[in-house]
C-alpha cells in the first residue's frame, strides 16, 4: 500500500489548553486515526497494518501513543525520545546562550548585527 507519512505543528501554544492537550498527545492520535482512514477510502481497503516511527519529539510522541492508544498501531519505533521536555528545554536554552555569546553574563553577542548583515549579503 505504499508508505504514506504525516506531520503535524506540534507547537504548544502558552493559555491555550486545547494546544496543550493536542501537543501532549491528542494530534499524533487523530493523525493516526484521520490516516488510516484516509487510506481505507483511497485503496477501497482497511488498512491491515501500521506502524509508528518516532525519533526525539516523534520518539516521545511513540512512547505516549503506545501508552495512551495502544490499539493505534501494531507496533512503535522509539529512536531517542525526548521525553524530558523540562530538560531538553532548559539544556537548549543554555546551549544557545553559550554559542550565540561572547560573554554570556554581559550578553555580549558572539556576532553583531552589522557582521550578521554582512554575512547574509555574502551568502545570498
């Protein structure tokens, strides 16, 4: 049948609980849902198998497909989830900070904006 693949924006929206309840684990599932009806309708078939293949946000994702909805799939494939959101958050945010700055505690920037404009006019 082919390998048919989807995606979602799983950008969690801050006030927003329903963007929260669809970051945390409802869009994956009505994708898996909407999916596999989708191609019942267009191979005038059901679909005998499926399969989840998660890796970092997709690889949590799996873990709490599998969890929530188990019946969803036949079988998930987790590749190094990033199921420590709080973690993974904060180490991004510190990791930035050291790259983009000279001197992270006077914010210095490792590169100005006029040596940042500069670069893109070379570039482009």
């Amino acid at each position: 049948m082919g390998v048919p693949t989807s995606t979602t924006d799983l950008n969690p929206m801050r006030g927003d609980l329903q963007m929260r309840l669809d970051w945390g684990y409802l869009s994956t599932h009505l994708m898996a849902v909407m999916g596999k009806q989708l191609l019942s309708v267009y191979y005038e078939r059901e679909v005998v198998y499926s399969y989840h293949l998660g890796n970092s946000t997709g690889g949590r994702q799996s873990l709490v497909e599998a969890q929530r909805y188990p019946d969803d799939f036949n079988g998930v494939f987790v590749i190094a989830p990033a199921y420590n959101e709080t973690g993974v958050t904060t180490y991004s945010i510190s990791w930035t900070a050291r790259v983009a700055l000279l001197d992270e505690i006077a914010f210095t920037p490792a590169i100005t904006n006029t040596e940042a404009d500069l670069i893109h006019a070379l570039v482009l």
